[in-house]
C-alpha cells in the first residue's frame, strides 16, 4: 500500500500517558498493514526536551497533514485532531474512521 497516513489522535484530553500508549499501538497496527503511519505525538518527547506553545505544534502538525495521503481519525474527544480532521478535508485529503474502513478506501483508489 505505501500509504502515508497522519494519525490523527487524543493526546491532551484524559491520561496523556494512555493517550501516547494508544497512538503508537494504532501506529504499529497501521505498520503491520502495510500503511506507513506518521505519528504526531512523537512531538510529546521533543516536548519534553524542548517544551514550545500549543500553537507551534498544532502548526506543525498540520503541516505533516498536507504531506500525508490521508488521516486516520481515531476514538476519543480531540479539538487537535477535530482540527487537524477538518483541515485534512479543506485540502481534499481523504479521512477515515477506522483501519478497516481505510483498508477498503485505499483498495479503492
């Protein structure tokens, strides 16, 4: 597949911890797929060395958006990845809800 695949994801909202956990167990879902994930929360390490605003990393993440074939928005409340959702969809990249539905979406292409 090849796919370039921003995984738009909870990180703020609830336990940052579970939300870093659930993100990569996605990401390596995706790898196994055959899609290749972009993971925004790897910024939460460099945070933690090199702590920036919220707002430079929300730029930052949707200028990885533009550079993706597609977003996969997955469960939970997220006005970051709501943003990042909308943002994906004003540049006519395809968002999906769930591996499967992607799957099927891309199989389609």
């Amino acid at each position: 597949m090849n796919e370039v695949v921003y995984l738009a994801c909870p990180y703020t909202k609830g336990d940052t911890v579970v939300n870093v956990h659930n993100a990569f167990k996605v990401a390596e879902k995706l790898a196994s797929n055959g899609f290749i994930p972009y993971v925004p929360i790897w910024f939460h390490f460099w945070h933690i060395i090199s702590p920036h605003s919220y707002e430079f990393w929300t730029k930052m993440d949707l200028e990885f958006v533009k550079r993706c074939d597609c977003v996969l928005r997955t469960e939970g409340e997220s006005e970051g990845a709501d943003k990042e959702v909308e943002f994906a969809q004003r540049q006519n990249i395809p968002v999906y809800y769930s591996i499967m539905e992607m799957i099927e979406g891309v199989e389609d292409e």
